[in-house]
C-alpha cells in the first residue's frame, strides 16, 4: 500500500508500507531537503484513536491543519522519526486521492 505520513520530520513523506510490518525508511537530504529517518509500523485503528493523534499533530504543528479534512481516518504510524518516538496520521493515496475527486479510478498493479 502506498500513502503520507503526516507531520514526519515536519514533511508529508510519501511511502509503501503494509499495514502490521515493521519497516524503516530513509528520506534523504537531496530528497527531502533534510534528513529523515522513520522506523516503525504502520497500524489500522480506530476513528477515534486516529482523530487523536491528528488533533495532538495539529497542536504541535499549525502547518498541518489541512489534514483535518481526512475522511477515512483509519491508519497511524507508531515508532521513531530521527530517533524521536512518534504517532503520526497516515493517509492512503487512494483515500488521499478521493478526497480531491468526485470520482477516482484506482489502478492496482
């Protein structure tokens, strides 16, 4: 599955990950403009729990308001960002992509 992870080192990162399995990913500074290194698992969860942790982003990050207009509110990241423990949002592309249109034709390969 590919998706954002939200508020990563303060980006959007962009990523594949399957939900359940641990993964470690390394966006460089060429990439990303800075280094960021994001270990952990990406989890299904609650509603709730998930409008959780995007509200405690919000909070500590203004820059991310915008993705309290999530819909399908149902993956966090739990582990480190840069060594740092993190829970962050996580949106799929094609949840990402609904959001901006009326009707979206996912090809899966």
């Amino acid at each position: 599955m590919k998706g954002f992870i939200y508020n990563a080192g303060g980006l959007s990162i962009p990523l594949e990950f399957t939900p359940g399995v641990p993964f470690k990913f390394e966006c460089t500074e060429e990439e990303c403009g800075r280094r960021v290194v994001i270990e952990g698992v990406v989890i299904e969860v609650s509603s709730r729990e998930f409008t959780e942790v995007l509200e405690k982003v919000v909070r500590e990050n203004p820059d991310f308001k915008r993705i309290q207009e999530i819909n399908a509110r149902r993956f966090i990241f739990k582990g480190r960002v840069n060594g740092k423990e993190a829970d962050l949002p996580v949106e799929s592309f094609e949840d990402f992509a609904e959001r901006f249109l009326d009707e979206v034709l996912v090809i899966k390969s």
